[in-house]
C-alpha cells in the first residue's frame, strides 16, 4: 500500500471516528499554497484543524512526534488561510492530532495537542 493511500485511510479512519464522537465535518484535506490540513471539523463551537497520522506499526515514531515545531507552523498557516477564506475568527480554533493504526483501526485522539 502506497504512503498516499495509506493516509488517505489513516484520515476516512479518523474522520469517522471523530463524527461518532460527535464532531461536524467541514473540509478534507484544506490546501493553502503548499500548506494542508487533513481534516477542517466543529465540536461544538470549536473549530479544530485536525492532522492524522496514519502508522503501520513498524517502529514508527508516533502522530504526536511526527507533528514537530516546523510541521505545526504549516497547519497554523494553513488554519489562518481557512479563517480568511471562510470565517471563523469569532469561534474558538484548537489543533488536534489523530493517530490511526491501520492494522487495527485504532485511533488515538489528541484534543489541542498544541496552540497557534
């Protein structure tokens, strides 16, 4: 399986089980310039930019420390490009990390794993 196609089910994994927690999808994958965010959703008045991390479980490191400094400044990019385009300064943003292991679907939910 391909790292593309890996990701891409890593993010329908994430998403599905984020909208069972109750979560609003709002955008996959938001592009600004060459910045991404993988999932754009709402819990509750929130608006949270959501990065998922898709792991095979080979001796990977994990979601939260593939989410380094320079990676976390690309999402908050990318978030301040979302608000512009369509809202959302009056709402509360938070930046959440999903790590999905594929091999057994399981999901591990990082509410504000860090802060613009």
């Amino acid at each position: 399986m391909s790292t593309r196609t890996e990701g891409e089910r890593g993010e329908s994994i994430a998403c599905a089980y984020l909208q069972n927690k109750g979560y609003r999808l709002l955008r996959k994958n938001f592009r600004m310039g060459r910045y991404e965010i993988d999932l754009v959703m709402r819990d509750g008045d929130a608006l949270v930019f959501i990065e998922v991390k898709a792991r095979t479980g080979q001796g990977e490191i994990s979601g939260r420390e593939a989410v380094n400094h320079q990676k976390q400044q690309h999402i908050i990019r990318a978030a301040q490009g979302y608000m512009q385009r369509y809202g959302g300064f009056d709402a509360p943003a938070r930046f959440d990390v999903a790590e999905v292991e594929l091999q057994t679907g399981k999901v591990t939910h990082i509410p504000a794993a860090f802060t613009a």
